[in-house]
C-alpha cells in the first residue's frame, strides 16, 4: 500500500485543506477503479452489538466524513462500520479558520471545527445514494446559534431525518466546540434529553417499521462521580450503547510543544488514557447491559486491545487512523485473534 509516502506528502500541507481533498477524491474514487489505491481485504470477525451484525469491531469515528461524502470508500478500505457526522439541522460554516492542527509528535491533532456540516438534508441524500452495505451510524448535533435548553428540538429533528437511513444513530453531547453543549451531559437536562429521544424512537419505530438504536457520545474530561451519573442514566433510559469518548481539553501531555496552546477538542494518542480511564468507570456501572464502543488516542492494534480489555465491544479510530492509515483496520482486526 502507498500510505506511508501519501501520508509524508500529505503531512506538509494545511491539514483541513488536506482533508477536504482526500474526502473528495475518495467520493469521486469509492465506486471506481481507482479504489484499488486504498482497497483492502478485512478478514471477517463479526460482532453483534445493538442488534446489528458488525463485519468485524472497528469503525471510523464521527468528525471525519461529516456529510457522509466517502461512505463507500471507507468500506473498501475494510471498517467494520462508519459513523458519519456530526450533522445539523441547518447548515452551519463552523468556527472561523484555522481550526485544525498537527501535534506529530504525539500523534495528536487539535480541532476546533465547530460541528461544520453541509446540514442533515444534504446528509440524507448521501445516505440515500451510498451503493455499500457498511454499517452506517449517523452521529447528532445542535446547531450552534440554538440555545442550550432548546438543543433536544435539534436532536428530534435529526434524528426524525436520519431514522429511516442510519444503522443507529449516536446523540453527540460532548463536542468542546459548541457552546455550553457540554452541559447535556448532567443531571436533569440529560435525563429530559435522553427521556425525550427514546420516546421519539418508539414512535419512529413504529412508523418506519425498525428499531434504530441510540447511542449517547460523551467526553473523557469527567469525574467519576460524574461517569456514575451517566451511566444511571443509560441504564434508567434504556439507551442501546454509550460511545467513549470525544476529544480532551487536557493540555499536559502536550504542553510546550508546538500549537498545543490552540483552543479546541485534543485527540490522538495524547487522550488515550483518559478515554480508557472512562470506559473501565463504565464498564463497572453497566456490566453488559450497555454496550461501550472505544474510541480516543488508537494508534496501535496494542492499543485498541486495551479499550477491548477495559470494556469495549467496538472501537472507532480517527486520528489514528490518518497517522497509521488503512493498515491500523487490519491489524487490529488481525491480532484479535492472535
């Protein structure tokens, strides 16, 4: 595979303009000869979680492929499944740029995109005409200027969208980059927010004919008591999976090296431990009764073991997977046998 010279000519440009290059060669390449640049063989090792057969355990995480452009690329390339997203009800720019930098080396990335989508309409239509049969997830948000105690009405509205075309659909609550979004994670607003979308789910279900699962997506930036709490209100909800976790605002293990001053979500190998750290808490609190799908600071199929070992049934990779590429997918999947 090309990979690693891609990777060092692709490392020296601006990594947002980069991005939007190679999410759009792989749209205009997935269904095409040229796939074979980046096409490989995944050895089957299925895996049923919310009641859906995943082809093997790893998936490319949310934030990556926000408008759902590259799905069938990503399947050539071997995932398991792919979560795209976050989307919104309304189009919305994101933060002002630059918003996106390189730690290299600490295989870290800083990102301040602030939930930059095309909107949930433009989502639909690319779900719609994705020609794979991958397992997609499509990851929710609120937009931006939508106040805080009226962001569940943005999660209805997606997820009254996406319902008919989403595999499950994960309820993104934990993004640094939206103001105060955080928040949703306690007490009573998540309990009203997680109350208010399982009844919404009942009701699609009925309507469309299917159960599409929710997952709820949360930060590693929390303390134990604050982890229990969650995981009260998974269990008390009846929620399908619980995805852990989003990027840090930690700094210490990146302090004085070059742009880790910049403000936003840090990810990588930088927000490993933590990440593990909230998945084992978890695990703890809900045994088997919620899934965990992992994800934060995968490098490694080393260290996708340990999420494995502290809970996970899944785990998704993203800043690992553009320092390691597709390879990082086959040998995770290849060692878990070993």
């Amino acid at each position: 595979m090309l990979y690693p010279i891609a990777q060092k000519i692709m490392m020296q440009i601006d990594p947002e303009k980069i991005h939007d290059w190679v999410l759009s060669f792989l749209h205009k390449t997935g269904n095409s000869p040229f796939n074979k640049l980046y096409a490989q063989v995944v050895k089957s090792d299925p895996v049923e979680v919310m009641g859906i057969m995943f082809p093997n355990p790893v998936g490319l995480a949310a934030g990556l492929d926000k408008d759902g452009e590259a799905i069938d690329a990503f399947h050539k390339m071997g995932f398991g499944h792919v979560e795209v997203g976050t989307v919104t009800p309304r189009p919305q720019p994101g933060n002002p740029k630059p918003r996106m930098f390189r730690i290299k080396d600490k295989h870290a990335i800083i990102n301040r995109m602030g939930f930059n989508n095309k909107g949930v309409d433009n989502l639909v239509e690319n779900l719609k005409a994705r020609k794979s049969d991958i397992v997609v997830g499509v990851n929710i948000g609120k937009n931006k200027n939508t106040p805080i105690d009226e962001g569940k009405q943005d999660y209805l509205i997606c997820m009254e969208k996406v319902y008919p075309y989403a595999a499950y659909i994960t309820v993104n609550i934990s993004s640094p980059n939206t103001p105060d979004l955080r928040s949703l994670q306690y007490g009573e607003l998540l309990d009203e927010l997680l109350s208010e979308l399982k009844e919404k789910q009942a009701e699609l279900g009925q309507q469309h004919g299917r159960y599409v699962p929710l997952a709820l997506k949360i930060a590693p930036d929390l303390t134990i008591k604050e982890i229990d709490a969650i995981a009260k209100s998974l269990l008390k909800n009846n929620f399908d999976a619980v995805i852990a976790t989003n990027t840090t605002l930690n700094r210490e293990s990146v302090a004085g090296l070059l742009h880790a001053d910049e403000a936003g979500g840090l990810s990588g190998c930088p927000v490993m431990a933590f990440s593990t750290a909230v998945i084992a808490r978890l695990s703890q609190n809900l045994g088997t009764k919620v899934p965990i799908i992992g994800v934060g600071g995968i490098n490694s199929s080393a260290d996708a073991k340990v999420k494995f070992e502290a809970g996970a049934t899944l785990v998704q990779v993203y800043t690992g997977f553009i320092y390691q590429g597709p390879p990082l997918i086959q040998n995770i999947v290849n060692d878990r046998a070993i």
